[in-house]
C-alpha cells in the first residue's frame, strides 16, 4: 500500500519503510509524526482513494532518523564587462523521516449515544412534582 500527502508545498508518494527527506520543522531524533491530511490512498488490493482535497481516515506514521544538511547548491553571479564575480554556497538543512505505518483508522460507535440517559428522566420529574 501507498500513500501520497504533502508538506511544505510538494507532494511525496512513500511506502511502508521508505526512507525520505523532507524540509527542516521543528523535530527531534526518535520522534514520531502522524501525517494525516492524506491527497491519495493505495490499497494492495489495487483499489484507490483519491481525496477531496484530502482523503479521511488515513494516517501516515513517520520516525525521525536524523537532521542534517543537504548538499550544498552554489550560486554564481556575474556581470559581464564590469569584473564582477561572486560565489556562494548554501546547505539547507533537511529532516531524514522512515515510514513506519500506513493505515485506515477505524470507525467507532460513542458508548455514549448508544446508552439512553435514566438520570436525568428522573430529576425532570421530580423537578415537576415540587412545582404542583
């Protein structure tokens, strides 16, 4: 099964144990993210879900295995016939995330709904006897 969702504006189709890097957030080493605003669901079965905007119920779970930085993009500027040259670099730091789990949640019924509420039948009525 698959799953594609987005952050910071790009899309990522992952599987169970992919390894990806995402942009730098606020996470630490070890720690677990639920990704639930799901564009796209695979089942192995080969049926697919496509959301509207996001499919409901699905959760992506993904460890934390490192921050680091990525490779370094140079810049390069230049202007011709003025001698002007400059040459930069920049790292940007990126999240190294593993997929653990792809699931549905499960549907549960409220045990509150079900059970009809005796309590308060009872003080209504009292309430109306003390009244007459």
């Amino acid at each position: 099964m698959y799953a594609i969702f987005e952050n910071g504006g790009k899309q990522y189709k992952v599987k169970k144990d992919d390894v990806i890097k995402l942009e730098k957030f606020d996470c630490k080493k070890d720690q677990i993210l639920k990704f639930e605003e799901i564009l796209f669901y695979g089942d192995d079965n080969g049926s697919a879900t496509i959301g509207t905007p996001y499919v409901k119920d699905v959760v992506v779970t993904l460890k934390v295995i490192d921050v680091i930085k990525d490779k370094k993009v140079l810049i390069f500027k230049k202007k011709r016939r003025h001698n002007y040259r400059r040459k930069l670099g920049h790292r940007q730091n990126v999240v190294l995330l593993k997929v653990t789990d792809i699931f549905q949640k499960s549907k549960k019924k409220n045990i509150s709904e079900e059970k009809p509420e005796v309590k308060s039948d009872k003080k209504k009525t009292e309430i109306n006897q003390s009244k007459e």
